[in-house]
C-alpha cells in the first residue's frame, strides 16, 4: 500500500497498521506499506522511529522510487526497509 508523507508522520501509523493485520489473521508480513525515498529523505528521524515502530507490528516496509535521489543507498541502510521498488 503506497502512502504519502502526512502518513509517514502520523503517530497514529503503527496502531492502524495493527488492528489491519490482526483484522486478516495476524500473520507477519500481511501489510506491506511503501513510501517514496523523498518523503523518506524529507524526513529521516521520524520515518527511523517510524519504521522501527512498525516493524514491532510485523509490517512489512518498502522504499519505493528508490535510487531517484543522490543519497539512496545512505536512506535504505538508516531505515532496513524489507524491499524496495526501483526508480524508472
């Protein structure tokens, strides 16, 4: 599920997350959500502690667009997404 940057600071992300995957099961991996490698770059401190929190709910995470900016390597090893989805 592609998300935007307002998502990305919502406090509020892991706790939806959550109940979303508990609602189909609860197995690890169910959700998987993707940001885009600027939004992440924009805001770098809250998408680490944002990652972090959601992967404690077993939340899938994906840099998407990657390689669009000069840092991209630097934003993927600070925030271990499970995947990501190549810039065209």
């Amino acid at each position: 599920v592609q998300l935007t940057n307002a998502s990305l600071i919502d406090k509020k992300l892991p706790s939806v997350a959550s109940q979303l995957i508990n609602a189909v099961g609860g197995k690890a991996g169910a959700l998987t959500l993707q940001f885009n490698e600027n939004d992440i770059a924009d805001h770098l401190t809250v998408s680490k502690s944002q990652f972090t929190a959601l992967n404690q709910v077993n939340c899938q995470l994906c840099i998407n667009n990657f390689g669009s900016s000069a840092k991209a390597v630097e934003v993927a090893n600070f925030v271990q997404p499970d995947m990501v989805r190549l810039a065209r």
